[in-house]
C-alpha cells in the first residue's frame, strides 16, 4: 500500500461519517496501524458539507490529505464525492452512494431555468469517469435497508472500503471494532458491514 494510505470521506451532516471514521481509528488501534484524521463541517450540522481526511501508516503525520494523493474517495452522496475529487490521485477510486441530496443552489437554478436537469448519480459518475477516476457506485441505502439496518449506510460504505483490494486493515479487526464503539444495534451494523463487503464492490 502506498504510505501513508490517504481516504477522504465526504457526505453531509447527519449521515454518520463521524462515527465511521471512529470505529475505522479503533480497528487501527487494535492492529498496531498509525491512523490520524481531521474533519471540517459545513455551517449547518445536519445537511451540511462535513469531510474527513483519515491516513493510515508510519508516514500519516499532518491529519491533511495533500491534493492528488488520496488512495479512495468514499462519499456517503454522490454530489459530494465531486466537490473532493481534486484530493485524489490520478487513477484513483471513487466509492460514491448512490444517494442524490440536491442542494438548495442546484434547485434555484431550476428555479431560473427550468430546463437544467438535476444532476444524477450517472452524470456524477460520468463526471468523474472523464477526469480519470474510478468510480464506484455503491447502493448503500438499499444495502442497509436489506441488512435490516436502515440507518446503517455509513456501516456499508465501510464495508465496500474494506472490500477494496490492498485495504490496509483487516475485516476482523473492523467488526471487532464495531462491537466497541456501539452501545446498542451492534448486530444489525455488523450485518450492514458485512453485506458492504459482499455486495459494494462485485468484481472489483
């Protein structure tokens, strides 16, 4: 793996990447791995931009990923994977949910123009297609909602983050992790993680 191994995370307010990056940092922990991270959130908490920078090896010292060198970007909404994508390095990989939250300046442009098409997850994938990515789209909604935890998307977009090949740390020590950081619903988040790992990425 590259050294340090540089993961943003994106989304918006309220969709748990905080509590992602949490349980990702225990499992560096138990495994010995040096992991820091650095977060910025938008002005409002809950649908507001919120990014996480996570690195992971002996060289992660500054919690800030230099641009063009993260290793993945894994955004929990599609829109946001774009506005970080200038963080990655060429060729690198995009997991992006399939999950659109068009935001207020999007919807008063149609306002203004009612002909201009909302963006969708094709497009987003389109987008970053020819700027020499590789995007992944993921279906965390939907995943979560099969594992029977419909509020764990945040736990499946891990898990497609665990399934990504050359990913620095391990899947035991991930859901050892989860079992640590959450006081109730353990068994339906490691349900939604393992089903991340199974269904997120096929033939990666």
């Amino acid at each position: 793996m590259s050294d340090p191994y540089g993961i943003l995370m994106c989304g918006v307010g309220g969709q748990g990447l905080v509590v992602l990056s949490r349980v990702l940092g225990t499992a560096c922990a138990t495994e010995g791995l040096r992991a820091v991270t650095g977060e910025q959130h938008g002005l409002s908490q809950r649908s507001g931009s919120v990014s996480i920078h996570f690195r992971i090896g002996e060289g992660a010292f500054s919690p800030l990923i230099p641009l063009g060198t993260a290793e993945v970007i894994a955004g929990l909404e599609a829109l946001e994977t774009l506005r970080y994508v200038e963080y990655l390095r060429k060729g690198g990989t995009v997991l992006l949910s399939t999950l659109v939250m068009h935001p207020v300046t999007e919807t008063a442009a149609r306002i203004k123009s009612p002909a201009i098409p909302y963006w969708d997850v094709e497009k987003v994938t389109e987008r970053l297609t020819a700027i020499e990515t590789r995007p992944v789209p993921v279906d965390c909604r939907g995943i979560a909602a099969r594992s029977g935890a419909a509020v764990a998307e945040n736990m499946v977009l891990l898990g497609a983050l665990a399934a990504l090949p050359g990913f620095p740390v391990g899947r035991p020590s991930i859901e050892e992790a989860i079992n640590r950081v959450f006081a109730g619903a353990v068994e339906a988040n490691l349900e939604a993680f393992r089903q991340g790992t199974r269904e997120a990425v096929p033939g990666f």
